[in-house]
C-alpha cells in the first residue's frame, strides 16, 4: 500500500514535469510544424542558468531570471536561424535544431564541466510535506507539481480566456487567414516558440535542484519526451498530457518492482525453465525502469500508430 | 569525359589507399582504418537518410549490433570454430540485417519527424538495456575477443587489420554504388521525393522503406563489424547517442545529395578529430558549431557546394571569381580564429585547473598561458585580439559577399541554394 | 434517368459507397457503373466530394459503407498499390510527380512496376531494355519525349499535368481516373489536353472529374451528376444537359454567372 502512494505520488510529479516539457514541443510543432530538437536543451539550459544565477543571487531569482532568458533565446532561435532554413524543410529545420542542441551541450560543458553541478534547493524548502506510513514525503516534489500546474492554469486561461489567446489559437489553425484579418503572425509564432522554450527553462531551473544537474540532462530528458509526443501523439497538448502522467507512472513504479519474465513463466509452471534462458527472461523490471517508455512507444506504434490522441500522419 | 575522369580519379585513390599506408606510422594507420569505418558507416547512413529521406537519428543501433555479433563470432572462433576470420563482417551484416528488419518495421510505420524520433528511441531502448544484459552484451564492462590467424594470415599487425577493411570498405561502397542503379535504387529517390505517388504507382511503401532501413542497417553492420575486428572489444557505449549524432553530422557536412558527399564528411571530420582532439577539449563544441553553419549557410554541405561549382563555372569563371573567393576565406579565417580564441579561452577559465590556480591565488585571476603565450584576465590585449579578428573578418565578408553575387550575376547564374561560400557567421544579412 | 445495367461489362462499379469525416457525412450512398471502354466524367458543383470520391475509389480514404468493384472484383478496403495492381491508375487534381528526378525516371517506376520489378536489386536498370523502351514509348505518346533528362520540377504546368497523365498509364492500368486533367490550363493547352486524353485513353475505361463542359462534351460519352455526396443523374451529355433537375442543381448556376 505504501509502496502505491508513494509511487503515484512520484509518478504523477514526474509526468507533470514531463508534460512541462512536453508541452511546449508540442505546441510549438503544432503550429509551426517544427520539432524543436534541443527542446529539452532548453530545459537544461534553465537548470544551469539557475544554478548559475542561484549561487550570486539566491535560488527565488534564479527562479525567475533563468526561464526569461531561455525564452529569450527560444525566440533569438525562432526569429533569426530557422528562417534561414525553413525553404529547404521541415529535415532540414530538424537537423538545424539536432545542432544547436549539440552546441548548447558542448557549451556547457565548456563552461560548467563534464560533471554534475551541485544546484540544491533552499533549505527552507527542504521539508517533509507530510508522513505516510512512517515515510517523510519530501515538499520539494509536491512544488514541483505545484509548479507544473499553476503555469498550465495561467496558460490556459490565457488561451482560453484572453483576446491574446484567441489570435494565437486562429494562427495555429489557419495562420495564412490570422494574417489575413491583420494580426502579426511572425510575431504570434515568436511568442509561442518563445513561451514553450521559457517552460522547459522553468521546468529546468525547478527540477535541477531535485534531480542531478549534468551536461547529459539535456538528452536524457529529451528522448523521454520524444517518447511522451511519439506516445501521446504530436501537436495534441491532450495526447501529451495523458502520455507524460501515463509515462511517469509507469517509471515510478517500475523502478519498485522486482518482477521478470521469469516471474511471469513461473506462474504457469515454467518458471525453472525461464531461469535456465537467462538474459532478458531473469532480468527485473526494476533494473530497465529506464527501457519502459521505448517498450510502450513500441507497443503504441502497433496498436495505434498515430498515437493515443493523434490524427493520422 | 566526365566519366573518364572518375574513373580516373577513383582508381588514383585505390592506389593510394593500397601503395601508402605501409610506409606511415602506426597513428596513421589507425586513423586509416577508423576514417575507412567511419566512410562506410556515413555512406550506409546515407542511403536512408539522404537518399531515401528517412532522417534517422539512432544508426549507432546497428552499427553496435554488428560489432557485437562479429565478436561473438570471433569469441566463437577462439573456442574452436573452423571460420575464415576475413569474413567476420558477415557477422555484422547478417546482425545488422535482422534488427534493422525489426526496427525499421516499426520506424517505417511513422514518417516525416515522427520517423526520426522512433529511431532515436529504438537506439535508446539498446542504449538502457543492453548495460543489464551479461549473456550477449557482457553487461556494462562489454566483451572481448582476440583475433585468429587464418592461413597465412595472422591479423596481428595494424597494416593487416588496415588491408582486411579496407577489402570489406570498398566491396561494400562498390554494392552501395550498384544500389543505386537498380531498379530498387530509383525507387528510393522516388520515395524521397512523393511516397504518396509511389503507392499509386503500385509500390508497397512500407515493404520498400522496410527494405531501405535494412539495407542500411546491415552495411552500418558491416562498418560496426570492422570496428570490432579493430578493437577486439565492444561494450554498451556504442549504441551512445554521440555515435548516431557523429553520423549525422558528418553524413550532412559532407552533403547528403551526392553519392560520395558522406565520404567527404566521414574523412575530414575523423581525421580533425585524430589531429586535433588531443589538443583541445572543445573538438565537439567546433563540430556542433561547423554543422550549424552549414546548415544555414550551404544545406547542400560541402559536396553539394563543390558540386553546384563544377557543374556551373566553366574555365574562365574562375579567374573572375578567385580573387574574391581568397578575399573570403581570409575573412572565414579570421573570424574563425577569433572563435577558437574565444572558445579556447573559456576552455582554460572556467577549467578545473585554473579554479585550482584561483585557489591558490586566493581569489585574484591570475594569467594563464595559451597558444604558446601568457594572458591577462583583464588584459586589453587579451580581448582586444578578439574583437580585432571578428571585426576585420566580419568587414572583409561583408565585401566580398557582394562581389561574388556581382561576379554570378554577371555571369548571368542565379544565385542559388548552397552556392554562398559556407563560410562563417557575420554574412547573414 | 436511364441506367443501363449489363454488369458483365462494367468496369468500375460502387454500390451505395457512403463515407463520413466523424459526425459529417460527405457520400451518402453513391451508386455508378461506368461501363469498359466507356469515357465517363463526373461533374458537380464545388464541394459535392467528386475528389472525396476519386480517393474512395482509388484507395486514399477507406470507405465507411458500401461496396466497390474493379472488374466485378470487390477492390473494398484494399490498399492503393493493391487497387493500383488490380488495373486501376489515378492522376491527382494537384500536381503529384516527382519533382527531383527526371521526366524518364519518373515514368520509368511506373513501367517497373508494371513489370514486376519491385524490388529489383541486382540488375541495373539501364540494361533493362524493354523497360526502357516502353518508358520512351509512353514518353512519346505524352510529348515530352524532347524533354525526357529535365528534372521533372522545371517542366511547366501543362508538361507537368502531361507527365501526370503518363505516370497513371505507366502501370498498365485499364481502368483510368483523372482529376481534373485541364484545370487551371489555357484554351488552347486544354485543346492539346483533350487530344492527349482522347488518344491515351483509346480502348480503355476512364473516368474523370472536369469542370470544363466543353471538354466533357467533346470527350464523354455518359455524364453523371454528383451533388452533396450523392449522384443525382447519369446520362448522355446532351441528354445531361437538358435535365431540369441537373440545371437546376448545378448548371443553373454556371449559366447564370
């Protein structure tokens, strides 16, 4: 029982973080059919900016200051370097991105080391929220959620509730016609690639202080989210959702649980035989918690090759 | 003519490539190999990234898979099994075969960035599971083997090793090349072009892209196959996603649309890196940086562009054109210069040993030394340098850029995709 | 209306084909029967799904009821290059070639496929000579023989609408659908267009969508009428033409413009 609190609790955090990320790659290729590669550079680039600015200026700041300047660079990116590449196609805007994603990585190495910086939360932070089963349930993973979703609440009502929102809800479907009606789509497409890149700064400066701040923080995140848009299906913020809670999950309680193929031959009497193969029979679940969201992709892609709430291609 | 000349040219190369490496260093008979492995690996990438327009980003998948079956094969060997060791990269192409079927059976189901996404996890999914696995992987220390002699040939020597791959680099680039003049081979650049056109010609598209990946999966086979037969080794870090990155970038450098554009790439970039990798540590940085920039300023890479030039320029053209081709790259060069200055100088003061000699100097930056010469943190000298370089070489583009346009223009060319000079940033209007 | 119903002779024929996108229904039981060796168009006004239906017949969309036949064999739910490989061939209403390779080697993989050389890897395809031949010889049927080695993306619109209607014969096809050969082309392109269709389609069965009714009369010999996802008439022109209900649907309109 406590092993499946516990568990949720992790797994829903992690989703929501995910879906921080994963949010804004979606948006972002949503109406501009761009799939932002270093995405989830951005997102590392928020935890080492907030490092960065923490260790002068206090962890608050670094808070705030570090997801403004991402997003500043998000919208340097959208403005001035994927134009340059957009007539030769979306391949070649992938490969553009699949570079500075490279660069910003090499970038921090260059400035930071190939080895983890100690970016720690505050110490007020650093509290038990509650007891469950005699376990202390850390704050700082409930803030993480509690972050995730405030900026969701504030990005929907902005959406949903404002003229601003409108504007942009009109360009993703039918930019030609937005720009028709006079509204500055140029501008609309910089300020969307410039919010999604600030979200997964923030996602960054927020998580870097719980999870290891590293130069491959970047890339392990990354292909997790790729995952979660392949899974959930890309430019559906709803498919995302669903598939970063679903994949958080899924890791959360995978990492607990000792079970193997073996285990599963044994309940029907051929668990000696199982054991004899080795390899990937005795292998726990625990052990490749990492492997579980490749296995789902897998599975999703034959199932339901356009993902859980994608359309066709 | 043409023809004659290429014929000419490759056979020149053969030559070279078998009358040379006896009389070179040990060194260079190693980069030899890795640029031969690294040429085939690009050339095999190619065929579905540029040829079929499949971008994928998860080729070290097979490539690690082929280096793995060739070294159970060789481990197979040592205990006493009667096989030929110069054939050992059937291992690799056989492996490489298989899971690129599986995995391109799934790749294939999506297209377009869904597609590029799939294969990045696919190589992933290795990358996470193979470090658990003892039986075939050998777990995270990987495994290894030791290469038999076979009749009179004892495969102990570099030279040796050197003359079995670069058998097995040019039967494969040759089968590579006859690829692409079969009926299948035309397919594929009809794939690329409308895969929606191929289905309503009669085309299974997805049976033919299943074919594609595997095809290119088992020459990346054969290319991790070599690689093992090299090393006697293999563990889990070669499914690394730096190793499906390296493909890509020296596959698009070198230029994606011309047949032996990837041996381009493939070879400058593996030979920079045995040049200069041991002299500084921002080699990858400077490749990320080079990729960029050619992707904004020469998307064709550096074939594309030697290409469009030989394609476009006849004699005379270029005594009009020289002079400010040489104007900018002297410009490239400075600004180039003042880049690794830049780079090279956050290398050293943000490094472990200078924060050591901070500490030591309690607080107060001290000079460090560079390029053979001593710096002041806060020298003017140590800044001005920089600025001076990008300056000149920003101004010196600048002009020459318009001359160049005036000289195509004048000679009546339009001034197309990939024909600016892929030179530095600065030319950006 | 007068449907003649020899079945043995039909070429194509759907059975109240129904097709709806979620909640909208776009087809809503078309039946036609166009007979072999007949030229059939099918006209309507904007919106009337004469597309939606070309990709019904051809394997684009599947279908969400009722049933279609290619030479009295059910071709329902069956792939396009399956449909492709059971005798019927498609040109699309945009542009629709291969735009980086040649105007030979675009023909050249429809007659490969013809031929049954899929997946032909170990023979170059420059000595397969009657390939080769039968690709020039549809090269030249089409005209664009003298521009044969030009990437097929620098061709001009109606070379490009021609090579369209050369790739749907390169299959071997008898059954042939052609969206909107003569759009946006001029009088006297569209005059050239007819006399290639006319002559391409010579003992074949082809089926068209034309908004031009000039082309339709000088091509056609039945017409039928499809109008918000069902077919109101099917007839002779002339007689189509004279149809109250058909004027009043869809050439009222025209004629008042």
């Amino acid at each position: 029982m406590e092993f499946v609190i516990i568990s949720a609790l992790n797994g829903v955090t992690y989703g929501l973080l995910l879906f921080m990320v994963s949010a804004g790659l979606t948006l972002i290729f949503g109406m501009m059919g761009v799939l932002n590669f270093a995405h989830a550079s951005f997102y590392m680039l928020g935890a080492y900016i907030a490092y960065a600015v923490s260790s002068y200026f206090g962890f608050w700041t670094g808070l705030i200051v570090a997801p403004v300047i991402v997003g500043i660079v998000g919208m340097l990116v959208e403005r001035y370097l994927l134009p340059r590449v957009h007539a030769h196609g979306h391949a070649h805007e992938l490969l553009l991105t699949f570079g500075l994603a490279m660069i910003i990585e090499e970038l921090i190495k260059l400035f930071f080391g190939d080895f983890p910086v100690n970016y720690q939360m505050p110490d007020n932070l650093r509290f038990a929220a509650f007891t469950v089963f005699g376990t202390d349930y850390p704050f700082y993973r409930l803030f993480i959620g509690a972050t995730a979703i405030t900026m969701f609440a504030l990005l929907w009502f902005l959406l949903a509730r404002t003229r601003i929102g409108i504007v942009v809800r009109a360009a993703e479907r039918l930019p030609a016609m937005a720009e028709a009606l006079g509204h500055n789509i140029p501008v609309v497409f910089m300020g969307v690639f410039g919010v999604g890149a600030a979200l997964a700064g923030l996602a960054g400066a927020v998580a870097g202080a719980f999870y290891p701040t590293n130069p491959n923080m970047g890339l392990e995140l990354g292909v997790i989210v790729f995952v979660v848009v392949v899974v959930g299906g890309l430019g559906s913020l709803k498919g995302s959702l669903l598939a970063s809670l679903l994949i958080g999950l899924f890791s959360s309680y995978s990492v607990g649980l000792d079970w193997s193929l073996a285990g599963l031959f044994g309940l029907v009497g051929l668990g000696d035989w199982a054991q004899s193969i080795g390899g990937l029979m005795t292998l726990e679940l625990s052990s490749v918690s990492a492997t579980i969201p490749f296995a789902l992709m897998l599975i999703v892609l034959l199932v339901r090759p356009a993902g859980l709430m994608g359309e066709r291609n | 003519m043409t023809n004659m000349r290429n014929i000419l040219l490759i056979a020149a190369v053969l030559v070279a490539l078998v009358a040379v490496p006896p009389f070179l260093g040990l060194g260079w008979q190693n980069a030899l190999v890795n640029i031969l492995i690294a040429s085939l690996f690009a050339l095999a990438f190619n065929l579905l990234s540029g040829q079929a327009g499949l971008l994928s980003f998860g080729h070290a998948a097979y490539f690690g898979m082929g280096a793995f079956a060739t070294l159970h094969l060789m481990l197979a060997i040592e205990d006493g099994l009667s096989f030929p060791t110069p054939l050992l990269p059937l291992a690799g192409a056989a492996m490489g075969l298989l899971i690129g079927v599986v995995a391109g059976f799934f790749a294939t189901m999506r297209s377009g960035v869904y597609f590029a996404l799939v294969t990045l996890a696919i190589a992933e999914l290795f990358h996470s599971l193979t470090p658990h696995l003892q039986g075939f992987f050998g777990g995270e220390s990987g495994i290894s083997s030791m290469r038999m002699p076979w009749q009179g040939f004892v495969f102990g020597t570099v030279l040796e090793v050197y003359y079995l791959t670069l058998f097995w680099v040019v039967l494969s680039v040759m089968a590579l090349w006859a690829y692409t003049r079969t009926p299948f081979g035309r397919l594929t650049l009809a794939l690329r072009d409308n895969e929606q056109r191929v289905r309503f010609l009669g085309y299974n598209a997805h049976t033919s892209k299943v074919i594609i990946f595997a095809v290119s999966a088992m020459f990346s086979g054969v290319a991790g196959g070599l690689q093992a037969i090299s090393n006697e080794t293999a563990n889990y870090a070669l499914f690394s996603s730096h190793i499906s990155a390296q493909v890509v970038l020296q596959t698009f450098v070198g230029g994606a649309t011309i047949f032996f554009g990837p041996v381009v790439g493939a070879v400058s970039f593996t030979l920079f890196a045995y040049l200069v990798s041991d002299l500084t540590r921002s080699w990858l940085f400077y490749q990320g940086l080079i990729f960029v920039l050619v992707m904004l300023f020469a998307p064709t890479g550096i074939g594309g562009v030697v290409q469009h030039h030989l394609r476009n320029v006849r004699r005379d053209d270029w005594l009009l054109l020289a002079g400010p081709y040489a104007l900018a790259a002297t410009g490239g060069v400075l600004i180039a210069g003042a880049v690794i200055y830049l780079t090279e100088t956050v290398a050293v003061l943000f490094g472990e040993e200078y924060a050591v000699q901070i500490r030591n100097a309690e607080g107060s930056l001290p000079a460090y030394e560079m390029f053979g010469a001593w710096w002041e943190p806060f020298g003017i000298a140590t800044w001005l340098v920089p600025v001076v370089l990008l300056a000149a070489g920003g101004a010196i583009l600048v002009k020459s850029r318009g001359n160049i346009l005036k000289c195509w223009e004048k000679m009546g060319r339009e001034v197309g995709e990939g024909a600016h000079e892929p030179a530095a940033p600065g030319v950006a209007k | 209306m007068t449907r003649k119903t020899t079945p043995r002779t039909s070429a194509l024929q759907l059975t109240d084909v129904t097709k709806s996108f979620g909640e909208i229904s776009v087809m809503k039981g078309v039946n036609l029967d166009v007979e072999a060796g007949e030229r059939h168009a099918v006209i309507g006004p904007n919106g009337a799904g004469k597309s939606t239906l070309f990709n019904l017949i051809s394997g684009l969309f599947a279908v969400s009821g009722g049933d279609i036949c290619l030479n009295g064999r059910s071709i329902t739910g069956l792939p396009p290059h399956r449909i492709n490989r059971s005798g019927l061939a498609r040109s699309f209403q945009i542009t629709n070639i291969f735009h980086r390779l040649s105007v030979f080697e675009n023909l050249r993989i429809g007659v490969l496929a013809r031929h049954g050389v899929r997946f032909g890897l170990f023979q170059p395809v420059s000595r397969m000579r009657a390939i080769n031949e039968e690709t020039v010889d549809i090269l030249e049927r089409v005209g664009l023989e003298p521009r044969a080695d030009h990437l097929a993306g620098d061709l001009t619109y109606s070379e490009q609408r021609a090579l369209e209607i050369g790739m749907t014969l390169t299959t071997g096809a008898d059954v042939i659908l052609l969206d909107e050969p003569t759009a946006g082309m001029s009088r006297e392109e569209t005059a050239k267009a007819v006399e290639l269709i006319r002559s391409v389609t010579e003992g074949k069965t082809l089926l068209m969508v034309e908004h031009d009714m000039s082309v339709v009369f000088s091509l056609c010999d039945r017409v039928s009428v499809l109008v918000y996802g069902s077919i109101l008439a099917t007839d002779t022109p002339e007689r189509i033409s004279a149809n109250r209900q058909v004027q009043e649907a869809y050439l009222g309109e025209e004629a008042a413009t």
